[in-house]
C-alpha cells in the first residue's frame, strides 16, 4: 500500500514537472537588442521607448503586441521618419529584437513666410497681406542625440518676435525627469482688443507699436515609465499697451490699466497611447491641466484660475476603417482680463463649420466624431530625382471620411451681438485627408453649420 502511494505522488510530480517545462517553452526570452541605422541618436534614447527589457518572458501573442507597440512609441519620438521591429530567434525560446530606424533631418533653417489668423480660412475670406510674419527658425532637434531642441527664432511682419527655447527631456541618468525652458519679446502695430458679431474687433496703428509683450517660462517635467506625463510650469509675463487700447476696452487688461505684469503656474497630467500621434488612427489619449495667472506677486487684482481637461479615443473598425471620438472642456474660475480669455474658433479648439467666427467666454466644451476609410494607407514612393536619403522616400497616406462636431461656450457677457455663445453649436461634413512625412497634414473639409452656411475649408493639423 505505501509502495503505490509513494509511486502515484511521483508520477502526479513528474506529470506536473512535464506541464511546467512544457507551459515554460510556450514563452519567449528577450536576450538582445539590436540597433541598426542611428547614425545621431543614442542607444539609450531609443531603448527607453521600448515597451519590455532584457530578459522578460512574453508569449508569442504579447510579443507581438509589444513589438507593434515599440515601432509606435519611437514614430511618436518624431526622431524618425521610418520605423521596423523585428523579432529574430536564436531558437524556440530566445529571441533577438532587430530595431532599424531611418533618422530624420535635424538641422532646419527654415524660412519663416506664415499667416497670423485664428486659422487658414479666416485669412483667406480677407487674404490680408499684412497679418503675414516672415523671417527666420533655425531649430536643432534630436541634439546631442539625446531628444533635446534648441530653437532660435527672428520674425518680422505681423508680429516682431526675438525667441528662443530649449528643451531636455532626459535630464537625469533614469531618463524620468526633462526641462523646458523658453522666452520671447513680441511686439505689434495691430492687436483683437474685443468681439463683436461673433468676430474678433481690431485696431491698429501705424506709427506706434500698440501692445508689447515678454514672456518666460520654465517647466519640469517627469515622465516616470512610458506613456505617462506630468508637467510642472512657472512663467513670468508682461504686456503693455497704449492707451487707446485701454480706452477701447477697460477689461483688455486688468481695470483700464495699460500694463500688466504677472506670474503664471501651472500643472499638467496627459496619457498617450496614440499609435501616431502627428495622424493618430489608433489608441487614445487624455489630458488634464490646472493653470493658475497671478500668484500674489506683481500684480494683486489678477487671480484666475483655468481648468481644462480632454479625452480622444481611435477605433480601428476593419481593416481600413476607422472611428474616432473627442470631449474637450475647460473652466474659467475668476474671470480675468480679455488678454486671457480664449474660446472657440482657433486651429485645435472649434466646432467645425465655424472657421470664420470666434466665440469667446469664460467657459466651452466640444464634442467631435470622425469616421475615416483609409484610400490609400502608408504607401512608399521613392522620388529618385530628390538624392538625400532622408527624404526621398516619400509617404503618403488619403483618408475620406465624414464627422459631426458639437460645442458650447458660456460666456457672462453676451452683449455686442454674439449670437454664437451661450448656444449650442453644430457642424458636420466630409472629409479628404493628406498625411505625409515630417508630420505633414492637409485636410480639405466641406462643413455646413447650424446656420446653413457651408463651404470648403482648409486645415494642416489632424482632425482629432
């Protein structure tokens, strides 16, 4: 009897081994990384945005996953203009990680010849040559190969700007914590002081520069694993403008004063899981902000609190069929001086169908929808007259689609005809959309809006 006992726990333990040997081989090792064709950037930037490490066990479906996931995550360094992950296999169980990049072009002179306007279509309903800024950007990205830019900026035009940034985004040995550090002097002969009819109402002068401005800034931020932000900012600011312009509007600045000076901080938490997020067709994303102006220092009247938050969220319906939602809000506590204010109506904040008016008040939301067929998805053609590698391999992806927006903007002073605020707001139409390298987006949109107007309109930032 102890001898059957004894033989049938030894077979239940070697049965069991088996299976845990067996279960054991149905996973994958990661052993190695291996870099190929990052003549600038350093190992160790592109290594931090890979979703696994040396040494984990993954199953071949999770692998698979995670690799799609990594080519992601490094189109979204915008370091490169092409991307491919690949899993080699030693044997059954250990695999090699094959990562070959293409880097961008880091080095931009880039002439500046620019339209100041709420967006393309306002300007091109007046085609006002003098709100063009011309000039000069000479930008560094990718610096040290280590992610950093450095920015110079010289404009004349519209707006005179001297500026310049500088960005670290690793500046620890963990690669966790970054700083941002930015300034510049703006000056105009033209400013918006308030709105009317739903427009922004203007003046200008000839002679005299009728508002000046210096900003600085500062931010911290921490972006502990992959996807996760958070973003810490003091700012210092100071405008100035004549006094016409106080005239015009007491609340232009804080009560009928012709300068300001203020200190501004600010917080910021935002999750990115966007497969690209220059043209995202997949994933989602979520923001929320806190922004205090005025901290007791310089100027005692100005208290203004901003809240703001947004959710995106991209579907992928069948092969190349895509869905894609937005919710945008932001609160205004303490309303503040108009040079604060902003609403609906600018590049990434309106309700589509409205692109030649601005709704101004203390508080908005939007809702937007976007359905998108993928005509043609990433196709490579190689333009053999263009000789740099870096960009004579050209991509080019067309979406038609169709979408509805809706928005709502509260505003405490309705007066001066407004219509559009305090309404709810519609907008919907379709779509044709370009996407190409160097994060180049062209939309053509024929929208028609709760009034019944409608018309063609253009833009060159993602819909959603």
């Amino acid at each position: 009897m102890y001898f059957k006992i004894t033989f049938l726990f030894l077979l239940v333990s070697l049965s069991g081994l088996v299976k845990a040997q067996e279960d054991s081989s149905k996973f994958l090792v990661v052993q190695e990384f291996k870099i190929i064709g990052n003549k600038t950037s350093k190992e160790k930037i592109i290594l931090r945005e890979m979703p696994f490490k040396l040494g984990d066990k993954l199953s071949k479906k999770q692998l698979d996953e995670l690799v799609d996931r990594a080519k992601s995550n490094l189109l979204n360094t915008l370091l490169f203009n092409f991307v491919t992950v690949d899993v080699v296999y030693f044997d059954k169980q250990n695999v090699s990680i094959y990562i070959m990049v293409e880097e961008r072009w880091y080095w931009w002179p880039i002439p500046i010849l620019e339209i100041q306007e709420t967006n393309f279509n306002t300007w091109w309903q007046t085609k006002d040559f003098d709100k063009i800024n011309f000039g000069g950007l000479l930008i560094k990205e990718n610096f040290r190969g280590r992610k950093e830019r450095f920015s110079i900026k010289l404009q004349g035009g519209y707006t005179e700007e001297v500026g310049a940034s500088y960005a670290i985004p690793y500046a620890n040995k963990a690669q966790t914590q970054g700083l941002k550090f930015r300034f510049n002097l703006r000056r105009n002969h033209e400013l918006a002081y308030a709105n009317s009819n739903n427009k922004r109402d203007f003046y200008k002068s000839n002679s005299d520069y009728v508002q000046n401005e210096k900003n600085v800034s500062l931010a911290y931020e921490i972006r502990p694993k992959l996807y996760n932000n958070h973003s810490f900012q003091m700012g210092y600011g100071n405008v100035s403008v004549t006094d016409t312009v106080a005239t015009l509007n007491d609340n232009y600045l804080n009560n009928g004063a012709s300068q300001m000076e203020f200190l501004s901080l600010s917080y910021r938490f935002k999750r990115d899981k966007r497969n690209f997020r220059s043209y995202p067709t997949i994933g989602y994303y979520y923001d929320a902000s806190i922004l205090k102006n005025g901290a007791g220092v310089f100027n005692e009247d100005l208290n203004q609190v901003v809240l703001g938050s947004q959710v995106k969220k991209y579907w992928q319906l069948s092969n190349k069929l895509y869905f894609s939602g937005l919710f945008k809000t932001k609160f205004t506590l303490n309303e503040g001086p108009y040079y604060l204010q902003r609403g609906l109506g600018f590049v990434n904040d309106l309700v589509r169908g409205y692109e030649l008016y601005v709704v101004n008040g203390q508080h908005y939301s939007i809702t937007k929808a976007q359905l998108r067929y993928a005509v043609l998805d990433n196709k490579i053609f190689k333009v053999n007259a263009i000789k740099w590698e870096k960009f004579n391999k050209v991509p080019l992806s067309i979406f038609a689609g169709a979408f509805f927006d809706s928005g709502y903007v509260v505003s405490n002073h309705p007066e001066n005809n407004n219509s559009l605020t305090n309404t709810a707001l519609f907008g919907a139409g379709l779509s044709l959309d370009f996407v190409s390298y160097y994060d180049l987006v062209l939309r053509t949109e024929y929208s028609i809006n709760k009034l019944g107007e409608h018309g063609l309109f253009i833009h060159f930032v993602a819909p959603i």
